[in-house]
C-alpha cells in the first residue's frame, strides 16, 4: 500500500497495464511530451515512446475512430479526450460505432476501448467547460460507464478497463485528481464493473453519489452524524453501466429513505434513473418519495457565488436529509 | 482525370480470364441490386435500401486488386462493395430479408453489412462516420508490421464532413497505409457535388500531402489499374493513397427517392458510359467474348441471384430469445443493472 494521488494512482494503472499487455497504446491530446492536461500521463512517453504514447491534433472524432480503427484489428488502446466536454465532438463515433458494432455485426466484431475524459464544475471555467454528463453515456447499450470517487477504485477500476473486450467511458472528476488514498501496489488489483461500495455505514438515510458527489455525501453525512443525530449510509455506485442497484436497494430496505447526489441537472438525469429503480423495486420501503440534490437548471456560470449556488452542495443534501423526517 | 487508353496490352496484360470474371460480377452485382429493388417493392426487403447500378466499376475493379487480408470498409450503399470483397451473396441477400442467416444476423440490415472472415468491416450509415475506423486499422497495421492495407470507400457526400479532413490529415500525418477510394456519383443524396464542395476533390488529398488521381469509374479496367497502382504504393510506402472515380447511380438514392434534383436525360446520358456495355465492347473488339457468352454469363448472374433469394426466402428468422445477445462481448444477456 502506498498513500497516492488519483492521479498518480491513475498512472500506476496504465503503466502496469501497458507493462502487462503490448497492445495498449495510448492517443490523445497533449498526453505525451505535454503529459496530460490533468498530468495522468506524464512521464508515460518517456518510459513507453512515441510509438505507445501519441499525441494527436485536436481532432476528437479521428482520435475515437482510429482507436475504434485500431481495437477491430486487435488493439487495446486508450484515449485520452482531455474532458467529457470535447467528447461531444466524438459523439458520433461513440454511439454509433463503439457501442454498435458488436450488436450490429451480429458478435463479430467487438471493440476493446477505453475513453477517458475528465468531468465536473466548480472550477469557474463556464457553461461549455463545467460538465457532468455520465449519465448520457450511461444511457447507451454497449458501453460501460465507470466514475471512480476515490484513488484506489481509480486504480483498480481503471485496470480492469483494459481486461474488458468491450468500449469503457472512464470519467474521472477535476475534484478528485488531488485527492489523496491508500492504493494496493498489486499489480493483479482489480475492481470489479457493476460493484457499488458502501463507504459509510448508517440506519436512518441511504445516500447514493459516484465520481465527486460521493465526496458530498460523505460531508453531508458527518453534519448529519454531528449536528442532527441522524446516520446516514453512503454508497459509492462507482459504476453506472453496469449499475449495481441491488446494493442500493438493500440499504434502503434498511434504512427507508434515499437521496440521490449528483453534479448533473436534475431534469432527464442518472439521478432520476436511481429514483425509478429504487421506486420499482423498494417501493414498499420507502417513508418518503426520493429526493435528488442536483445541479440548477442552468447553464454553469463563471461568477464564484454563482457557481457555488448552481452546484449541489453538502448543505443542500443535509436539507434534502432533513426533510425527510 | 487521368486519361487511361485500354490497350490491347493493358487487356492482355490483365488476362481473359479476370476480364470475364470482372464482367461476370459486374453482370451479378447489376442483376442482384435490380432483383433487391424488386423484392423491396414486394415488402420482403425494408428500412432503407440504396442501390449500386451504375457503379459497378468501383466495387469490382477496386477490391479486386485486394488481398484477403486487406480490410475494407465502406458506406451504406454497400452490398457491392461486401460481395467483391468476397462476402457470400445468399448471406448479403438474407441480410437484406432480416434473416439469421444474414451476414449480420438480420442485426445490420442493408446498410451494415459485415464478415469478419472475408475482412469487410462494415458498410457505415453515418456520412464518413467509418473514415477515422480506416485510420485506426491502417495505423493498427502499421504498428503491427503486418503487411495488409486499409482500403475505405465513400461517397462524395463525405466531403464536407469534419470527419473526412480530419481522417485525411491524421493517415497523412501518421503515415498510415490507407487507400482512400471515393466514388464520386455526382450527388450527395440530391444535392450536386456543385452546390457542396467550393474546390476539386482530388485538390483537397492533395493538401493533405496524399497522392491523388481521379480515373472513369464506368470503366473497369481503367479502376483496375489506378487501384493496382495505388495499392502498390500503400503497400510499399505504408503511406495513404487517394484515387477519386467519377461514377454514377442510375436509381434513386434510395428506393423513397423521387429524383426531382435531376432530369432523365442525364441519367440517359450516363447509361451511355455503362460499365457492363463497355467491357463487354472491349471483349468482344480483341475477339474474347460473343453474344452467345455474354448472353451466357448474363443466364449464369441471374440463376445464382435467384439463388439467393431462395436461400433468403427459406432461411429462418432470428429468435426472439436471441434480443439481448451481442450486446456487451463476454456478457451473455447484457442488462444494464443486478435487479
């Protein structure tokens, strides 16, 4: 065990797997002799060369494609799209071909991809900047979605991204890069898809978040503890596609009400997703309709106190809490 | 345009054999698309369905320089382009009908078709959605120092899309071999080539540093030989290739089609050009083909279409038990959550 950085933990994942596994290169935007936007590959190119660690043009679809391209003649790359904000260029690609091709080609055709972008607001960069949109790739049959919250789950999710034979969205929170945790130096360390974590045990609320609203919850549920005698169970999804909601459900078989966090909007997002599973197969349980604490609906804006009153925040998940009993 | 005289030489040099062979599968893929068209009108073929006459050339005088090996990918008008490459016609055709025995699995339908086995990578229905695919797997064997190529086939629609430049520059940047083949038909959908792209196709590879050359694509021979050229060239080089064929499709776009952008005299005029009476002129001029074997060749098309329509008409439907299957590799049913 070795206390580390997420991003430091996401490192250790490639590196070992491209140790493991030759046929890992990785593509993207600034991620060689730049080192990464968010610095999750420096010093990659110097240990693997150019041929393993491409820096690419800013050009989101062909960078997708080819990884697309090069996974259908038995590659295992990785790319890099900076954050889930450029992605949108690449939609096409993601949707229509890396999700499809295995459906549409009758299983004759998969593609071992993993995606990694960046997400989340708070860092005063604007509406086109400030997304939080795993759950639109959650939306899609054939991809996996994955949002690690903590540097080990980084680690070990992110290595058993490349022992998957299907297209993985590994979206990381700007939030958490700094984030610092214990992460095993087993180079076999796997965390399994579809495994929520419960990683605060309580009786009276179940609190669900993934990716940088877990950090929310578990904030909120110390107000909770200190303040208001209240114990509030958090559960870390950390998958969404595949999505562990029997864990969700038996928590709140216990603990009879449940609020959803999530940097998203509220309007069409992952959040409700979790309302309807937990209403479909907890209803009997529950004391109270489940509540989400989301983004405004709005457009991030730049302005500090703006942004800071357009995310959820730890306070908004005590009152939605609290207004429960 | 590359002006390409065919000589004897040129004829003699390919041999009688392939020639026939090239006009035997000019002949199917002709019989076969019209066929489709009819059984379309009949309700046994759905979904879109864009026909290859007039384009025949491309297909067959293109993929025919191919290797096994050599992947190709292509547009949604695409069933010429499978069969050339050697896909089996009776599981094009019952992909076509939906069947499980389609080369899809009744999954794809008419615009995405696949087979691992023969290298067709798929027809792709988004407008130059499979050109960064062709990148990746031209890069893949790069990096893997096997010997094949990447062979990409779109239309002129693609020109204006984002994906085109970027694709073109990235192989060129990366020194990828990939040949990319554009079949020029003049429109994308109804729109003229005229009305969509400001400058000259083959001006834009050139930009991106690709050699490019613009050849008849009504006349087989002349593809032939561009394409022999050019795969050499991506072979040896490992570098991207352009060639630009000047076609034509004498239907629709697809079968929904009015055709209200263009007049029958146009379409009269390309006829013409056609690459079926041509080759067969050519035959016949060095003394390879009589009416009695190209009325021969024609009964041979027709028989083993009609065998492909037995083949699809007999064949069974997917089950419903087999919805979920192939939506996630090593997950056999797929589903989204553990409730």
């Amino acid at each position: 065990m070795a206390v580390l950085r997420m991003r430091d933990a996401l490192r250790e994942a490639l590196r070992e797997e491209m140790r493991r596994n030759p046929k890992i290169f990785l593509m993207g935007e600034d991620i060689g002799k730049y080192g990464g936007s968010y610095a999750v590959t420096a010093g990659l190119l110097e240990e693997f060369g150019e041929e393993r660690v491409r820096d690419t043009p800013i050009a989101e679809s062909v960078i997708v494609g080819a990884g697309i391209g090069a996974a259908m003649a038995g590659y295992h790359p990785m790319v890099e799209l900076m954050t889930i904000n450029f992605s949108f260029l690449a939609l096409d690609q993601i949707v229509n071909n890396a999700a499809k091709l295995l459906y549409m080609s009758n299983g004759q055709i998969n593609v071992p991809l993993v995606i990694r972008m960046a997400s989340g607001g708070g860092s005063q960069l604007g509406a086109t900047h400030s997304h939080s949109l795993e759950g639109l790739y959650a939306h899609f049959p054939g991809l996996k979605v994955v949002c690690p919250a903590f540097p080990a789950d980084a680690k070990g999710l992110l290595k058993r991204a490349f022992r998957d034979q299907n297209t993985v969205i590994f979206i990381e929170h700007t939030a958490n890069y700094g984030l610092r945790g214990e992460v095993p130096d087993d180079p076999d360390f796997l965390i399994e898809f579809g495994q929520a974590n419960i990683v605060r045990e309580g009786r009276d609320v179940t609190i669900v978040g993934y990716s940088g609203s877990v950090h929310q919850a578990l904030r909120a549920a110390e107000i909770l503890a200190e303040q208001e005698e209240v114990e509030a169970e958090v559960i870390d999804l950390r998958t969404l596609r595949p999505l562990d909601i029997a864990t969700v459900v038996e928590s709140v078989k216990k603990t009879n009400r449940c609020v959803v966090v999530e940097d998203d909007w509220k309007f069409g997002g992952f959040a409700g997703e979790i309302a309807a599973l937990v209403m479909e197969h907890a209803f009997d349980w529950l004391d109270a309709p489940v509540a989400r604490v989301c983004s405004k609906d709005v457009p991030m804006p730049y302005n500090r106190t703006l942004e800071y009153a357009a995310l959820p925040s730890e306070e908004d998940v005590v009152d939605a809490v609290l207004a429960m009993f | 345009m590359t002006t390409r005289t065919t000589t004897p030489e040129v004829l003699e040099r390919i041999g009688r054999e392939r020639l026939l062979d090239f006009l035997y599968q000019m002949v199917f893929l002709r019989r076969f698309e019209e066929r489709a068209g009819e059984l379309y009108t009949k309700g046994k073929i759905r979904g879109f369905l864009h026909l290859y006459t007039g384009q025949e050339a491309c297909a067959v005088g293109s993929i025919s320089v191919l290797r096994p090996e050599d992947r190709v990918v292509s547009h949604y008008r695409d069933h010429g382009h499978a069969i050339v490459k050697g896909v089996d016609p009776k599981t094009v055709m019952a992909e076509l009908f939906g069947k499980a025995t389609g080369c899809a699995g009744g999954r794809g339908g008419s615009m995405h078709l696949f087979d691992v086995q023969k290298n067709f990578l798929g027809g792709y229905a988004i407008v130059a959605g499979h050109m960064p695919i062709a990148v990746g797997l031209a890069l893949a064997a790069k990096m893997s120092g096997e010997d094949w190529i990447a062979m990409c086939i779109f239309g002129d629609g693609s020109i204006a899309e984002g994906e085109f430049h970027e694709s073109l520059n990235l192989a060129a940047l990366w020194k990828v071999p990939v040949l990319w083949f554009c079949e020029n038909n003049l429109y994308g959908m109804g729109v003229h080539l005229k009305e969509s792209l400001v400058t000259d196709i083959t001006k834009l590879a050139a930009a991106y540093e690709i050699p490019a050359v613009k050849v008849d694509g009504m006349d087989v021979v002349a593809v032939h030989e561009a394409t022999r050229e050019a795969v050499e060239y991506v072979r040896r080089e490992k570098r991207p290739y352009f060639i630009e064929a000047e076609t034509y499709r004498y239907r629709g776009h697809s079968m929904a089609d009015p055709e209200l952008y263009r007049v029958k005299e146009e379409v009269e005029q390309a006829r013409k050009r056609d690459c079926i009476e041509r080759l067969r002129r050519q035959l016949e001029e060095v003394g390879w083909l009589d009416e009695a074997g190209f009325h021969a060749i024609n009964e041979r098309a027709e028989a083993e279409v009609e065998a492909c329509v037995q083949f699809a008409e007999e064949s069974p439907e997917p089950g419903i038990e087999t919805l979920y299957d192939h939506v996630l590799k090593g997950d056999p049913h797929g589903r989204p959550t553990n409730a």
